[in-house]
C-alpha cells in the first residue's frame, strides 16, 4: 500500500481499527481423480437407452462407473 493510501485509511478509520491488510487467497486443491462426461455423449447414451426402453419393458438403465462405495448410472 502506498503513503498517500495509508494516510488516506487513517483519516477515513476509527483509531481504535487497523489499517485493513491484504488478503491473499488460498489455493484450493483440486481433487487428486476427476470423472467427467460431456453433454454430447451424456445425450447419446440417453437416446440409447431409450431406444432399449421402447424395445423392452419400457425401462433401461447403464451404468457409467462404479466406485468403492457407489456408482453413476443412467
């Protein structure tokens, strides 16, 4: 910050307040695997398994990946 700043805060704040500092942002770790389907192809499977549900029951399902605990399907 420079002189002209800082003499400007002083007279702007209360006395008992601090010139504010600045902040610095974190960086935000990003996750160490990441799954990612684009719309296209998310609207391609999605005509696929409609054309599988007027063929059969009337229902049909994918799975897309499964994980340890869970997993994506359509």
């Amino acid at each position: 910050m420079d002189k002209y700043s800082e003499q400007i805060l002083k007279e702007l704040l209360p006395l008992e307040k601090e010139i504010p500092v600045k902040r610095v942002k974190s960086i935000v770790k990003e996750p160490a695997h990441l799954d990612h389907w684009s719309q296209p192809i998310l609207l391609e499977r999605a005509a696929y398994l409609r054309k599988l549900a007027k063929a059969g029951d009337g229902q049909a399902s994918e799975t897309l990946k499964e994980y340890p605990g869970h997993a994506t399907m359509l």
